[in-house]
C-alpha cells in the first residue's frame, strides 16, 4: 500500500457516537443508518440481533425490560465512498462513565432530540462531555410525524440551553399529521415522502427549487406556507459555517422522523461529507497524527462475556495512526512489553469478524486474557500514553455477601472480570477478606448481581457497608508511601488491577488524611501514563 492510499483509506473514515436522552430515537436511527449503509437488509433487526445472541441470558432479559442498552457496541458499514464506524453509547445514566469514555474514541457525534421532548436532562450532561474536547456535533431533530415544538423555538432552545449555535440544513414541511418532507436549504430541493417500506428503497418525490409550481400541485396550500416559512428561517436562523461546526461551536440541524425513515438519508449524506475524519490525539510525549505510518492507539472500553459461549473479554481499541494488521507484533506501553495481536476482530454489518487490516478511526477487538486495561496504548515502539481515558473514583459502595461460601473463587473471578468493563470497580480491603464494589449508579450493583449468576453462577448480593468515598493513592516517595501504608492499614485497599486505594469511611476522614499527609496525592480519576 502506498503512502497516498493509506492516507485516502484514513481520510475516508468517519468514527461517531450517537448521543440523546433515551427514548429519542437512538436505536431507531442507528437501525436505519445501518439499513442505508447496506449493513442491514430489513429494518427492525437492531434489537432482534442483540437479543438472540443473549437469548439464554437474563441479564439482557432484564436489560430489555428496563428498555436501556447497557453493553455497548460498535457497527462499522460502508456509505458512498466512506467507512462509517458508529460506536453505541449506554443510554442509562448510570452508565454515564462508559459512554463518557465511548465519547473519547469519536472524532464528531450526532445529537437527537424528540421535537416533543426538546433537550433532556441526558442530552445536557452529554454535550457537557462533548464540549471538553470540543467535538463537532450534527443534530437531528426527530419524530416529526409527531405533534412537537415549533423547530424555530426548538433551535433557540439548543442554543440556550446547550450553548451552541445551530445552523438548519434541511427544514421540515409541517408537523404531526401535516408532516410531508423537507426542504434542503443549501441544495434547493424539496423531498416528499410516501408511505415508508421496511427496506431500503422508500418512495420519495424529490423537487428541484422552491418556486417549482409543481409544489403547489403536490402540496397545496402547504407549498406557499413553506415559502414564507423558509424566508423567515434564513433571515432568522444562523447559516451554516464548516470551520464553526468543526470546532464544535455550531451544529448543522436536520430534521425528520427516524422511524418513518424520513430525512435520515439527507442526515447521512450530510454527516459523511462534513464530519471530520480520523482526529490527532493528544498523548503524554507528543500530539498523534492519524496519518503517521507507525499504528498506535488505545483501549477506551472492555466488555465481558460478549459471547457467553467463549467467555471472552473484549478489549476495544481505537486506531489512532497507522495501519493494523493481523498477527502484528506491538508494544504493551504500560507493561512495556511487546505483544502479538493474532485475532483482532472487526465490527462490521452484523457480526464480529476476523480482520485482516484496519485504519485510523477504526475500532479493532482484542482478546482480553486479564493484561489489558482501559486506558492502555499500544503503539509500534514508540513510549507515549493516549490521555484523557479516565477511570472515575465510585460514589456508591457495597460489600459482596455470596450465598454459598464454596463460591468464593468464582466470586472473585467474577468481579475481577466484571470489574475491568470499568463500570464497577473492585477493592480488597488489607485486613480482611472483604470484597467491595464500588458504582456510580445503583443500577450497577443490580447489574453486576445478575451477571455474576448469569455468566459466573455465583449467587451473590450486595449489602451496605461503612465507605464513603474512595481515591487512588500516589506517592513519588516510596519511604513515604510505605510509612503511609502503616499508618493508614484500616482504610487501604487494593483495586481489581492491584492498584492501592484509600477507602473513607467519611468525607471528613478523607479530608483529615489529606491534610496529614500532604505529600500523597489521593486521586479521584486514575489514568494510566
Ligand atoms: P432510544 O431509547 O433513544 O434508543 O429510542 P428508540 O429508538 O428505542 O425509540 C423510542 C421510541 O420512540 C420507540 O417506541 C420508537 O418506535 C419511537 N420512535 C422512534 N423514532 C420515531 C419517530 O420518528 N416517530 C415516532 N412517532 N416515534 C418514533
């Protein structure tokens, strides 16, 4: 492969996440753009492919019926002359940590809103997390066969709400029942759309100009209504600015109805032609191009139990430069040791497969045999570390009270296991036997009990215990550290990757060791560098 072909092959890849409050329309899109990239052939098979690989478990049983999708995965499919690889983030809050880290492996993200609904509470925390790396964000306006707000007022409330400018690429003609299609305000052209197919093909009248009389015959009163419409908008509305959207200060708006496959070719036409390709990456030594011919990378999220079949763990790693391929020799940085990677996997259309080669922007799978953590880089040689893949310390804590004594190992196992998913961490206490997990959310603690009975067999449940708040312990004294070690024995743990943590009873125990020991940094985020 020459340099220009590598270069082509990266420039061509556009890596996303889908962000909105659940029950805007996530999957539904998600369904329909995989069924315009050919992914797919028949709509609806999002879901069903998810629940039949789980169809022996409970756990996805209980996640369907909570109606969130907690394990996230990847989908990579061709679209025009681009690879798209969307990346699905947990809709549940208190998931909130993965999709926070899902965010760091995209180079743009897609917003939807319920044109009902306006912004939600999930889609403010959400941007929240987009505007730390100041990613550009696409929005789509769905359900527009539904009664909603007016779309003008509803882009005045992105803009206040979220702090973004929005610029409208298409317009909607009508709403609810009146809904007929929309207007691109840049290309001039109306699409009408019939009655939708679940295929690909849908039936749809595209006219040329908003004077063409043949609106007027289609539309009817509506036509002159559109009109005035669309004067007012462009006097109104921002236009849309390539290098404001790119540095994540002005989102191109499109608006449509997911379900009815309405608007959403527009949106993906739009979105690959705009949205930027594979973006440099900051690491300890250096920035990181993409187009740099040394791969390198890093894993921004493991999932157990993908299979329940082959109990594997999978490591999901994006590419940052260079070209991967199988069986390549790399370098382990944190453990500084050098791996071979001889079955990464590959997310494309509707199941994992082996991959021969992959690109910046891409995300390959690594097996995971218990070396890998979140955060971790591998590159070519080279000794730098991705950062801003963090670790969040848990605000919710719980000891792990099992059933059968016997099942200890398999406990341990289990959590250890669960634990490197990075939603949940695991702390064993230095003076007993205790095993802790820690959670942002409750619903983990719940989740992690079903999976252990699931996937490990173990009958466990969690029960209150006296810890507030945890931090990670460093010290550049190792004299210190271990004199802080003695001292602080009864509130010292380790985590599932060995790591030494304070666990406090209180805020103020926290606070106190603080102030005695002002040499030690108690860390409320870990990064590994
Ligand atoms: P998610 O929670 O964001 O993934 O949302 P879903 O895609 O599961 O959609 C939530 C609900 O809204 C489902 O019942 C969908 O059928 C429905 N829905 C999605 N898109 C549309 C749309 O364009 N119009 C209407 N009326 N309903 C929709």
């Amino acid at each position: 492969m020459t340099a220009l072909d590598f270069a082509a092959e990266t420039m061509r890849r556009r890596t996303f996440a889908i962000i909105s409050h659940p029950d805007a329309g996530k999957t539904t899109i998600t369904e329909k753009l995989l069924l315009f990239g050919g992914a797919i052939q028949m709509a609806g098979t999002v879901k069903g492919r998810k629940s039949t690989r789980h169809a022996t478990s409970d756990w996805m049983a209980m996640e369907k019926e909570r109606g969130i999708s907690v394990s996230s995965s990847v989908m990579q499919f061709p679209y025009k002359d681009h690879i798209v690889n969307l990346l699905d983030t947990p809709g549940h809050e208190d998931f909130s940590e993965d999709t926070y880290r899902v965010l760091t492996a995209v180079d743009s993200a897609l917003m939807v809103i319920d044109v009902a609904k306006g912004v939600e509470a999930r889609t403010i925390k959400l941007m929240d997390v987009c505007r730390l790396r100041d990613t550009p964000i696409i929005s789509f306006i769905n359900k527009m066969d539904r009664e909603g707000k007016e779309p003008l007022e509803l882009l005045d409330e992105i803009e206040s709400v979220l702090k973004i400018r929005c610029a409208p690429i298409t317009w909607p003609i009508g709403m609810g029942k009146r809904f007929k299609g929309v207007y691109h305000l840049y290309e001039d052209r109306v699409i009408l759309y019939g009655p939708s197919l679940p295929t690909r093909a849908q039936s749809k009248t595209e006219i040329k100009g908003l004077n063409n009389p043949e609106l007027d015959e289609l539309l009817g009163d509506q036509a002159d209504e559109l009109r005035m419409e669309i004067e007012l908008v462009q006097g109104a509305a921002d236009t849309y600015d390539h290098d404001a959207y790119l540095r994540g200060e002005l989102s191109p708006v499109y608006f449509g109805s997911a379900m009815n496959n309405f608007g959403v070719q527009e949106l993906l036409d739009g979105f690959v032609e705009a949205a930027p390709g594979p973006q440099p990456r900051p690491s300890t030594a250096r920035e990181v191009l993409p187009t740099e011919d040394k791969f390198s990378g890093f894993v921004f999220k493991i999932q157990a139990n993908m299979d329940p079949q082959h109990r594997d763990r999978i490591a999901f790693f994006r590419i940052c430069s260079g070209k991967f391929s199988r069986g390549m020799k790399v370098k382990h940085v944190r453990l500084n040791r050098d791996i071979k990677i001889p079955d990464a996997l590959t997310f494309m259309s509707s199941d994992r497969e082996r991959l021969e080669e992959a690109f910046p922007g891409d995300i390959i799978g690594i097996h995971n045999h218990g070396t890998i953590r979140i955060g971790d880089t591998f590159t070519e040689g080279e000794r730098l570390a991705f950062t801003g893949i963090p670790n969040f310390a848990p605000e919710l804590f719980r000891r792990a009270r099992l059933r059968d004594p016997l099942k200890s190992k398999q406990l341990l196992k289990g959590l250890s296991q669960l634990c490197e998913e990075g939603a949940t961490q695991l702390y064993k206490p230095m003076i007993n036997n205790d095993l802790i997990l820690g959670a942002v959310g409750v619903l983990q603690f719940e989740v992690v009990s079903e999976r252990l009975k699931t996937e490990y067999s173990v009958d466990c449940q969690f029960e209150q215990v006296n810890v507030t708040t945890a931090r990670w312990i460093e010290c550049d004294d190792p004299k210190r550290l271990e004199e802080f070690k003695d001292k602080n024995e009864a509130n010292l743990a380790l985590d599932h990757a060995g790591d030494l943590v304070y666990i406090a009873p209180t805020r103020v125990n926290l606070q106190m060791a603080q102030e005695r020991w002002k040499d030690v940094r108690f860390l409320a985020t870990r990064e590994h560098g």
